[in-house]
C-alpha cells in the first residue's frame, strides 16, 4: 500500500497515465466514427439475438430492496388481508398479531399508498446517508423492516422469503436476466449463518436466475459500545470460523453447505464517507487486541476479510467445493486511499465513482504511508490517471449504479460511466437498491433505458454493457448463458487491444 500511494502522487506517472487515458478515450471516438454504422449493420445480421435476448446480470442489488416501492405496498396488503391474526412481532415479552402492529400505527390496508410506504429516496437523501438507511422502514417505522425485510426475525423470515420469490420468478419470466442478491451476515453471534441456511434451504428460496453474495456491514464500533463484541477478532470469528466447520465437516452442517454453493462471494458495506480516526499500518494493533469502540478504517476491514477468505479459499478448493471472491463497496465516497485496498484485494467492486476524483495521497513520513495525511494541492490533476490506469490494466470489474448515486453522491450527467466505458474499464450497470430508487418491474432495464437516453448510448454500447456484466459475474460456466452474438466483438477495438497495452 505504500508503494501504490507513492506511486499514484508521482507526477511522470500521472502524466504517462494520463495521456494513455486520453488516448484510449481518442481512439474509441475515432473507432467510433469509422464503424459505428458496420457494427449496426453487423448487429442487425444476425439471427433472434437483439439487446432484449441477451444475457445481463444486475451485478449490484441488495436483497432487502430488490423489489420496487409497488411491489412491496402490494404485498404488505396482502399479507394484511390473509394473515391478520398470525403473531409477527413481539414486544416487551407481549405477543402482537399482525392486526394489533398495525393498529398501534393506526393504519388499515387501505390506507396505505407509495406515499405513506414512503420508501423512495428524493432530493433530501443527498448526501444524507443516514437517511438513506432510514428509508428502509416502511412507513419510517423498524418493526415493519423487520417483519417484512429480514430474514431473522418471529415468523422465521416467511414474508421475506415469499417477497424473494415473487422477484425470483419474474426474473425467471423475463428469461434474460439474472440478479447477484446480497444478503447479510453482521458477525455479532457464531449461529448467524446457520440461521441464514435454514431460513434460505427451508423456504426454499432458490432460482436459476439468482446468486448469492454475502454482505458484512462495517458497524464494529456499534456492536463494541453496545458490549456485543469484545474485540474484532471475535467478529472475524464469528463470521468466518462457521465457513470452516461446513467446509470439513459439510454432513454436520448440511444447510450450510447447501447454501454455501450457491454464494459467489462476499461485499463490504456502510457509509465510506465516515471519517477515520486510525490509519492502517505496522502500528496497528491486531484483531485481538482491538478492543476500542472507535471503527476500524476501510483498509483494516478489507484485509482481514480477504486474509480469511485466502485461507479458506485454498482449504475449500481442496476438498473440491468452489471458492469465494471479494467484490466490496468502493471508491463511492471518501477517501481514495479506499480504492487503492480495493485494487489489492478485490474481484470487482461496486461504484468506483472517485477513480475520476482528485489525487488525495496521505503523507510519506518516515517511508510509511499515512502518517500524517498532507492537505491536498490547489493544482491537483482533475482525474486519478494512475489508479483508473491500473483498474484499466488489471480489468477490475466495476459495477456502476448511476441511478443511485444521483440520489445520493453525483449527480446523473456527472456520472463518469460514459468516459470508463470509452475508456475500457470493465464497468457493467447495476440497480443497487430498486426498492429506492427504481419505479418499474423490471429495475434493470429501466436502468439501461435511461442510460442509453441520457448518454446516447448505441446498442452496441449497451450489449458491451450486458456482455461485461455477464463475465463480471460469479455464475457458473457450466450454465449456458450466451455471451453476445456472432461477428465483430466490440471489446475487441476499444481500450483494451486499442491501447496496444499489455497488464
């Protein structure tokens, strides 16, 4: 990590990689100009493949929004009109029924509306984080979050899983599209993932067009002042050590082991943009010995999840089961030492809006990084050129939610897709939250629609898109899923084989 953030504030470098991004961004529009009308012409020629038929994969979407505002007011009625009297909550040691929960809030099916579910994000959530979270509760109340969001919670997380479903099958009745669910594990109890299992093998939520990846929420320093953990080596535990045991022992843990084939791999999650009060270096203190009620920073979360997943990963591989990557939150805000863990460590990463940012290095004091971050300079370059350089080379895939992040860190036409895209960065686009942020059944799609009208984006733009979320995901090989159509592979004479760069 010293080295690359040595690396990204030398300024030969940042020229070099400056001037092959621009190059790359010149040869695409020229690659652009000489055949864009052969590529249609090439599109058009082949047989029942079109943008519609073609595989996508929604490579960013939580599980407890994976449904729009409609869907869930839809299925809150529901549940209120056929299961009134079934127990769903219970309060100070008093059972409720799902009648009483309502009449303490004093509404009926009838009064509710989108309006009063208010579950979507708009102009106040901007840079609001905390509100953005606060969105979850329908009707800005926790117990319906938890009786209809969560997988843990007194009917055994029955709604959820019917909720789930209902997505599932429309997925599957679209044919085309497929999702990566993020689910999560908060590490604060060592039965979490066996009763993540069963929730998920009993109500047999399962599809074709669905995979899993397990979220971890960087909220330590919550669990530590409520005195649930006594320091983070127990979370890591409590997080990884269930892995282990269903990998040696799967017939002692045959939900977990189950569940476990269907996980492609794990995401880091919270608010980047929370100030960090410790630098990760030599001096800081192991997992054990961390028992402050300050949060850990970004890169001590991200190393020790992935020094746990190497491990697990070889022991997984040999006794045959298939293995995990990280694919964590990052580079959507804060500090772009953030990105720089992420190029370490992950897979893929969701957002990666500050690749584009200013050039904000800590300090080389005494040839260790960050010992005292340096005010960033008046005359910084306007990009990252050498980090969005080096995801360039290494084909770091990076999901992009241009419709969430314009609710909550950028606005839509300063998203940098477009240029990424031109660029050659493995980028794909993603929903995020279609709970939030989304108004149709099919959330993807209205996420390509309005990028291809904002940005005017071709259809060969747009199946690049689909092609990349496709290799960027964690689906088998195994299942068929058709690429993109025969002819001229429109990755091939962009930014990758344009550049003429070799990683």
């Amino acid at each position: 990590m010293n080295f690359l953030m040595a690396l990204i504030i030398n300024g030969p470098i940042k020229s070099f990689c400056y001037r092959r991004l621009q190059y790359l961004s010149s040869k695409f529009q020229m690659h652009v100009l000489l055949n864009e009308m052969k590529e249609l012409a090439a599109q058009k020629k082949v047989p029942h493949r079109d943008f519609y038929n073609i595989r996508k994969v929604d490579t960013h979407i939580h599980a407890s929004s994976c449904m729009n505002q409609k869907h869930l007011l839809r299925f809150i009625k529901r549940a209120m009109k056929k299961h009134l009297d079934e127990i769903v909550h219970v309060e100070k040691g008093k059972e409720q029924t799902l009648k009483e929960v309502f009449e303490t809030m004093n509404l009926t099916a009838y009064d509710l509306s989108v309006d009063t579910l208010d579950v979507h994000a708009d102009r106040n959530t901007f840079h609001r984080f905390d509100k953005f979270n606060a969105k979850y509760n329908p009707i800005g109340e926790s117990i319906l979050r938890e009786i209809f969001i969560k997988t843990d919670n007194r009917v055994s997380g029955k709604y959820f899983a019917h909720i789930i479903k209902e997505v599932m099958s429309d997925l599957e009745e679209s044919k085309y599209q497929n999702a990566e669910l993020r689910l999560s594990i908060y590490g604060r109890s060592r039965d979490e993932w066996d009763k993540l299992a069963c929730w998920a093998v009993n109500h047999r939520v399962h599809s074709n067009n669905v995979r899993w990846l397990v979220q971890v929420p960087r909220l330590f320093d919550v669990y530590r002042t409520k005195k649930q953990l006594a320091n983070f080596q127990e979370m890591l535990e409590n997080i990884f050590l269930p892995l282990y045991e269903a990998t040696i022992h799967p017939a002692q843990h045959p939900e977990l082991h189950l569940f476990l084939e269907h996980v492609d791999g794990f995401d880091s999650v919270d608010d980047e943009s929370k100030p960090e009060h410790h630098i990760f270096n030599l001096d800081s203190p192991l997992p054990g010995n961390w028992v402050e009620e300050d949060n850990p920073p970004y890169s001590y979360y991200l190393y020790y999840m992935y020094a746990n997943m190497t491990v697990l990963n070889h022991l997984r591989r040999k006794r045959g089961f298939h293995t995990f990557v990280l694919r964590p939150h990052c580079g959507e805000a804060g500090p772009i030492h953030h990105l720089v863990s992420g190029f370490m460590v992950s897979e893929n990463i969701s957002h990666g809006l500050l690749l584009r940012k200013v050039s904000r290095a800590g300090g080389m004091l005494g040839g260790r990084w960050g010992a005292r971050p340096s005010p960033p300079s008046p005359r910084c370059a306007p990009q990252a050129p050498v980090l969005q350089y080096l995801y360039y080379l290494a084909q770091i895939g990076i999901a992009m939610s241009p419709l969430s992040n314009n609710s909550l860190f950028l606005s839509y036409h300063r998203n940098p897709l477009p240029e990424y895209l031109s660029r050659g960065l493995m980028v794909s686009l993603s929903t995020d939250d279609p709970l939030q942020f989304h108004f149709t059944k099919e959330p993807l799609m209205e996420e390509y629609s309005i990028a291809t009208q904002v940005w005017k984006l071709s259809s060969c733009d747009m199946c690049e898109l689909a092609r990349n979320s496709v290799l960027m995901s964690g689906f088998s090989h195994k299942v068929p899923l058709p690429l993109a159509p025969p002819g001229p592979r429109r990755s091939v004479g962009r930014g990758r084989a344009a550049a003429g760069a070799s990683p």
